[in-house]
C-alpha cells in the first residue's frame, strides 16, 4: 500500500519546507508522493514546495474541502493522508498507517498536544485521546483509504469551514475510525493570538452551529468575528 500525503496550503512559507522534508525523511517508500495544493498563496510557498520536490497544484478556490478534493484526484496512493502545513508528524506515521488499515479501519487520525507549556493547552490536548466527533479536528491530521474517500464523494465542498467535522461524521456510518494513540504537534499560534478562553468559546460556537446545521457560511463568519489572526 501506497500513501499520497495532501497539503492544503495558503501563504505557509515558513513552514511548508521543514514539513515535506519530514514526510520524505520519515515516510520512505510508502509514501507515493507528497501533493501540495495552494490557493493563490501571496509568499512563495508553492514555489518552496516544488523546490523540496513536492507536486504543487494551483487551487483557485481557497477553501481546504476544495483544495484537498483537488489533491485527492490527482493521488495515485491507495491511502490519502490530509495534513495541514503547520503540522509536525510522529516518526512512524508512514507505518501507524498503514497498520491501522491492515487492522481494518478504513480512516482515522491522530491525538495531539502543542509546541507550547501552557498547562491550558496540554488539559485541552487530553481530549484528543477519546473518540468523540467533538474532540477531533483537522490539525488532528486524516487518512483515509481512497475507496472510502471516493465511496463518500470526498470532502463536501459546501462546508466552506467545517468540513473535516462533517467527513468523518460520513465516515463512521460506513467504517470504524482509528485514533492513533500518539501525538502529533500541533501550532499553539491561534492561543498565542487569542486567550485560551476566546479560542474554545470559539471552537464550541462552531460546532454547536455545524451540530444545529447552520450554513457554513454563517458559522465561518462568527468563528472569525470571535478571533484575532496573525
């Protein structure tokens, strides 16, 4: 089995480079290819990405369901693994993998914790271990094999935010879902921008209008009004 790694990216320069030098260091042979999908990114990310060997692919849409929709049809793994750019990985995420599948689940993710100290953080971390639909998240990282994804049609492009809620939530009426038991790093940027208190006010605003089926549109507009970005 072969695993085609898909990044959504936009104006992630600073970190595109460090990540697809781990996935080619860490992930060997089983890693088929590594496709970075950039919306219009105003840095040089995409031009970093093909220089570490990485295939780009030029989105126009700038919206992760659509960018990594666009990746997954030009994948040529068995297995699709999302990953957002700012993202480190576990060593044996290549191996984790493809365990899990050969163990008969058919996607999953990974716990996390923060590239931080604030004891805030390391509590809210502790969540990632259960595998509850609010608990997960798309720093968490997704793989999923292709006949799943294409069984589901793929990301749903009308969550504009979301989207990753809304595919493994389709996912677990068809296959079990695996939670990795080890942790990914995950930037502790938006809780350096925001207090810790404003972030999950904000995560739970979310989900609780993604739960109640507001349009995306809408939550994405109060999920922005609620935070400061950098």
């Amino acid at each position: 089995m072969k695993i085609s790694v898909i990044i959504p990216t936009l104006n992630e320069s600073e970190t595109i480079s460090e990540l697809i030098q781990f996935i080619k260091t860490n992930g060997g042979s089983s890693v088929a290819e590594i496709i970075v999908v950039d919306a219009d990114s105003k840095d040089n990310t995409a031009q970093v990405a093909l220089n570490m060997g990485a295939r780009v692919l030029h989105s126009v849409v700038a919206s992760r369901a659509s960018q990594m929709n666009q990746g997954s049809r030009a994948a040529t793994g068995d297995i699709l693994y999302f990953i957002h750019a700012d993202v480190r990985l576990v060593n044996s995420f290549a191996t984790d993998i493809i365990q899990a599948i050969d163990e008969g689940f058919e996607a999953g993710c990974y716990r996390y914790a923060f590239n931080s100290s604030s004891k805030l953080l390391s509590m809210t971390s502790f969540f990632t271990r259960f595998n509850a639909l609010m608990c997960r998240g798309g720093d968490q990282t997704l793989f999923i094999s292709k006949k799943l994804f294409t069984a589901l049609k793929g990301f749903d492009e009308y969550y504009i935010i979301m989207e990753d809620y809304d595919i493994i939530r389709r996912i677990r009426t068809r296959s079990q879902f695996k939670v990795i038991p080890k942790r990914i790093l995950v930037s502790a940027r938006k809780y350096e921008t925001n207090s810790w208190l404003r972030v999950q006010s904000a995560n739970f605003t979310a989900f609780m209008m993604f739960y109640l089926r507001q349009h995306p549109s809408l939550i994405k507009s109060a999920y922005k009004r609620m935070l400061r970005y950098r």
